[in-house]
C-alpha cells in the first residue's frame, strides 16, 4: 500500500488510485481498468464469464485471465448455441489442451451450462434479461464501500438466490461466491472500492446502461 493511500488502495506510478487487488501486474491492472465493473448485456460475454469463473474455482483468477484467449479458441468463443453441440470427442480434445485448465468435470459443466444457457433464452428472453433482473437496489448496497466492506463479502444473499436458482435450472460450477464474482465483473453491482479512481467511471457507465428486458 502507497503510504496516505486508504487501506485496499494502491497509488501506481501513473498517480491513479486503484483496487488493491490488481497487484502491480500490467494484464491485471488493464483487467482492473478497462473491464471489471463496466455493465455487460451480450450474452455470449455473459456465458464465458460464468464460465470461466466455474473454472477459476480453486484457482486465482489471474491464472484464468492469462490463459482466457486459450478458453476462447478451445471453446468456440463461448457461442453456447456452438458449445451446446459438443461431444465426448470435443471433451477429449479439451481435456488434452494444455492451454486451458484440464479439469473434466469443468469442461463437462461448460457444455451443461451451454445446453442450460439455451433453454434460459427460451424461457426469459435472453441471458442478459435474466442476470440483470437480480441487480441490487439502492437500499441493498452500502452507502460506503471500503476494503472491509469488499472483504466482508464474497458472497451476498443476492448471489446466494441466484446460485439457487442456476441449479434448480441445472446450471453446475455456479456456486454463490462463483455467482458474486460475475456479478462484480459484470458491472450487475459497482465494487471499485471508495477512493478507486476506476468507481465514479463504472458508475457512470451503469448510470447510462440500458438494462434488459
């Protein structure tokens, strides 16, 4: 931590303020700036990023980041109505592809999600129709949001139902703390820390956004 930073804040070279959790890494800090937190509507980005976080369970999401393009090439681009048609033969092919992570029951959870992501546009509209209906209202979010706050997370009651849900429709790898980190990502709730120069722009942007459905 730069010292007069807020604790969780780091002051970088370029004099912004971010989130303590990007780590002085260039990918990381791009991550941090341009991605994480902007609100996301496109389906085929939604599916790979619950996705990739099933896989990233037991793993850092760093590592994932760094391998994402590999999950992109291995994975049809996360197109779910191209996923949906794999078969053993692909999980096979998946299972052998040292640039994503090797785990069967993962890779066999995707093509699951995929064929589940299918009947969830069928059913509510889109992807997109169906995550954003979750967004926290004003009154379910701190009115400050600091380092103890982020770190007393990891979960909420929000991701806890949504969790729920995904695995009554059969959805699998879409536990709470997998379903937080999505909607984090997602831009589905702002957390930029207090002080992250990245907040008020992912604010903004949210302010602007055109939820679905």
């Amino acid at each position: 931590m730069t010292e007069g930073v807020a604790k969780g804040l780091i002051r970088d070279d370029d004099g912004k303020t971010r989130c303590f959790w990007y780590s002085n890494k260039d990918d990381y800090r791009e991550y941090h700036d341009e991605e994480w937190g902007l609100p996301v509507n496109d389906d085929v980005k939604l599916f790979e990023k619950i996705c990739l976080e099933g896989f990233q369970s037991g793993l850092s999401w760093l590592t994932i980041l760094r391998k994402r393009e590999n999950f992109r090439a291995a994975f049809a681009g996360f197109d779910f109505k191209k996923v949906a048609k794999f078969n053993e033969d692909d999980v096979e092919r998946l299972v052998n592809d040292a640039g994503i992570v090797r785990h069967r029951g993962k890779i066999n959870s995707t093509i699951n999600n995929a064929n589940r992501a299918l009947e969830m546009v069928e059913q509510e509209g889109s992807l997109g129709a169906y995550f954003w209906g979750f967004e926290p209202g004003i009154e379910d979010r701190p009115t400050t949001f600091d380092h103890a706050t982020l770190m007393s997370l990891g979960k909420t009651d929000i991701s806890t139902e949504i969790s729920k849900n995904l695995k009554k429709r059969g959805w699998s790898f879409v536990g709470p703390t997998t379903v937080y980190a999505f909607m984090q990502a997602m831009g589905i709730v702002n957390d930029h820390l207090e002080g992250c120069y990245c907040r008020e722009k992912v604010e903004a942007a949210r302010a602007k956004f055109k939820r679905p459905g």
